[in-house]
C-alpha cells in the first residue's frame, strides 16, 4: 500500500511539471520568430567628441517558448564609432540571453565620432546584429557627425573674429573680455550646451544677413530635444559691455535670449538689435535692467516673458512685434511687456529715470491667461517719459503714466498663420486684411525683417505686406 501511493505520487508531480518543462524549453528551429523595435535607428547631427544621446532598440520574443540569443553585437566591432549596451552588459558583442515568451529587453546605443577634414555633415554607419538560433536580425545605424570649433571654458582676451567654416559648440561658460569684441560673420552657427552661458564684458558684433543669418541655439538637435525652451542659457552683457550690434540673428531656446544689465557707457546704445528674431526662450526673450537697448525690425516670440525692461533706461523699439501663445511647452501666463522703473532693493523701494518708445509695434498674446499684454509701472518721482506711437497692443486697461499715440487697441493683427497644436508660428500679414496694415508712422526705417521695402505709410510691426 505504500508503495501504491508512494508511485501515485509520483506520477502526479510528473504530469504536474510536465507542461512547465514543455513550457521552459527554448525554440531553436527554423520557425522562431523575433520582434524589433525599429528597424534603423537615426541619430540627428552628432559634433565630433562631443558624444550623442542615447538610442534605444526593444528586442521581443514573440514565440510561445523561450528563446535563447545567441549573440548581439556591432558590425564593426569594437572599432566602431557606436557604442552599445545589452540588457546590462556594456560591450561590442554580448553573448547568451534568454527572453521568456513574450518578454523583451533593451539594447542602448550612443555614438561618438573622430574629427576629420570635411566641413559639411557626414554619414557614419553601423548595425546592430541579432544572432537566434540559425537566423539573424539587423538593426541599421545612422547618424550625421560634424566637425566643429570646440570651447570649453573659454575666456577671449584679444579681438577674434569668427568665420562660418565650421560651427562653434560651446561647453561651460565663453567670456568675452573687458575692452575686446568678437566679430561673428555672417551664416556662423553656434551651438551652446546646457551650461553654455555666453558673458560679454566687452563688445559682441554679430554680422548676419537675410541668407545668411547667425545662428544661437542649444546643442541637442535629437528629435523631442530640438525644440525645447531653456536648451541653454543665454547671451549676458554685462556692465562693462559696450556697443554690441546683432543683425539677422536669431536666438532660440535659450532660458534668458537676451540680458542687457546696466548702461551704456557712452552716447552709444548698449545694444543695437537690427531685424533678430528670440523665440521660444524660456524665462524671457529681453531682459534690460537699468540699462539701453535700441531695437528695429525684431521679432520677440513665445517667450515666458518677451521683454522685460526694469529699473528705468533708455529703450526705442521701432517696427517690432512682441507676440505670445501657449504652445506645447509653455502656458501663455505673463504679459509680452513689462516696463518699470523702480526695483526693491533690500526690501528699499529705488527708482531711476527712464525713457521709453514703442513706434509702430504689435504687442499681442493668445490662447492663455492674460488680460493685460502692456504693463507700464512707474513709482517715485524721477524723468519718465514713456510713449506707444501707432502701435497696436492687446490690453483689458490702457498702461499708465504712458503717452498713447494713434494706437490699435484689442484688434487681433491676423497673422498668416497660428497653429498652436501643429506649432506654426507665421507673424507675416500677407493673407489677411490685418488692422495693422498701413497704419504706421514713417520713419528711418525703411526696409523690413525679410529686407522688403516699405511703403511710404508702412504697416505696423516688423513685417510689411508685399
């Protein structure tokens, strides 16, 4: 009898384990079938030593039993420009992994590129190898290096003149020294890490034009990065800056576009903006604190705050459009100008003078949370002087102590074309009857921010309708 149940039991764990052992044996004919993710993997423009962000390819099992993976390796070995990582293991090739049916696991992939002599972007290949059973799987590698001038940390302290033949990648903060300028040619493009300040203590020149505009930006250019506000920080003149000059420039993605913090020194504004475009900049697209900025056919946009212009100065702004809507990044929350002249200073209120003229501007937000796109705040008794001239804002109140000029109130300017969902931003005024056309003042400007000639009574903001 005991010897009956001892076997009964027996034969119930056998049947018992009998599918799990079925269940556990890996597939290894013909029929296996493997799933991937993608099938090419692209990384967009990579600067040479500067390294990339890191890809990723899923690799399934899409069997009903397990399946073993023989090997996962680079093409070129380990003297390819990638670099990968399987489930874990670092390595050229990794060996011997299991999936369970249905399961999946991850391989990671950088790619860092040598310099070489070629000026344009170039192609560098690879692929990733999937080895199962008798069959194998690819996964195709792309991506652009480009060559390009690298700074870390740099301090220029003699007058340097950069050219467009190669990029610039700026990588911690780049000083421009007390009593020296930089002269930026035109078409140069500029890449700033994340902690790529540009700090001016002397004098910036930027020389671009309509074609060939130069170009600030952050340096992650991988898809889902590209695009993000606050990339970088921004180009800081400081107190000792004088006479910077920026034409057919555009700023873009910066946490601060642009900070102008005490006067200019001499009769000189301490900046002159001529047909720039700052956009998508995270905390403000201007930012002038006590300070003197002259400003002609710009284009401030989709900024946190666009311009900020506090403790009092010296600002002319002619033919410039000041232009905010929530986008997929940011909430339209702050007005697209604010102008003080005062600031609290060890919870002390100090003012100083300011002059101020908005000539034929657009000052205009949308689809957010502001009713006032004007703030106008002044305090204390110091020489205020502050005027909008045939310019067109968006505002539930008029701002105060401000001379109101032949002005456009809440009358949408039209632009061509706003998508915020598909993220257009077109502030042309070409396909609709804007309110804005042909209600400028003249002036000495007499061209616009797409080098288009103006018409004797110009259209308001900084393009004219051709």
């Amino acid at each position: 009898m005991k010897v009956i149940s001892t076997l009964l039991v027996i034969l119930i764990l056998a049947f018992a384990l009998f599918p799990s052992c079925r269940k556990d044996k890996f597939i290894s004919n013909s029929e296996a079938q493997l799933g991937l993710s993608a099938d090419t993997l692209r990384f967009d423009t990579v600067f040479t030593t500067a390294g990339s962000i890191t890809g990723s390819v899923k690799i399934y099992n899409t069997n009903q039993q397990r399946l073993r993976i023989n090997s996962i390796s680079l093409a070129g070995g380990s003297a390819s420009a990638y670099r990968m990582n399987a489930d874990g293991t670092a390595s050229s090739e990794v060996h011997d992994l299991e999936l369970a049916a249905g399961d999946s696991l991850y391989v990671f992939v950088t790619v860092s590129i040598n310099p070489n002599s070629a000026r344009m972007p170039f192609l560098v290949r690879d692929s990733l190898i999937v080895r199962y059973g008798t069959q194998e799987s690819k996964v195709q590698l792309e991506a652009y290096g480009q060559n390009a001038h690298f700074l870390r940390q740099a301090v220029i302290g003699t007058d340097e003149v950069w050219n467009n033949d190669l990029p610039y990648v700026i990588l911690g903060a780049l000083q421009v020294d007390t009593g020296v300028t930089l002269k930026i040619k035109k078409g140069t493009r500029i890449y700033c890490h994340a902690d790529g300040a540009i700090i001016v203590d002397g004098t910036l020149k930027a020389e671009g034009t309509l074609k060939d505009s130069i170009v600030f930006r952050g340096d992650r250019l991988d898809e889902g990065y590209r695009d993000l506000p606050a990339s970088w920080p921004g180009i800081f003149f400081r107190s000792s800056s004088r006479q910077n000059m920026l034409t057919h420039v555009r700023i873009l993605n910066a946490y601060q576009g642009i900070v102008a913090d005490g006067p200019s020194n001499d009769a000189a504004p301490k900046i002159e903006l001529r047909e720039c475009v700052i956009d998508n900049c995270y905390n403000a697209g201007i930012i002038g604190y006590h300070s003197s900025i002259h400003a002609r056919n710009c284009l401030i946009s989709n900024c946190g705050s666009n311009i900020e212009l506090a403790a009092g100065g010296d600002y002319h702004f002619q033919h410039c459009n000041s232009a905010s809507y929530s986008t997929l990044f940011a909430i339209h929350d702050k007005p697209v100008l604010l102008v003080t002249n005062w600031d609290s200073i060890n919870n002390q209120l100090v003012t100083w003078p300011i002059q101020v003229l908005f000539e034929n501007c657009i000052f205009w937000g949308g689809q957010g949370t502001v009713d006032d796109e004007v703030i106008i705040s002044r305090k204390g008794t110091d020489i205020w002087s502050a005027k909008m001239d045939h310019s067109l804002y968006k505002s539930r109140t008029d701002p105060m102590d401000t001379d109101l000029i032949n002005c456009l109130k809440n009358e949408d300017p039209l632009f061509d074309n706003i998508d915020v969902g598909k993220m257009i931003f077109d502030f042309h005024l070409t396909k609709n009857p804007s309110p804005a056309l042909n209600k400028g003042i003249p002036s000495d400007v007499i061209m616009d921010l797409d080098d288009q000639p103006r018409s004797a009574i110009p259209d308001i903001g900084c393009y004219q309708k051709q």
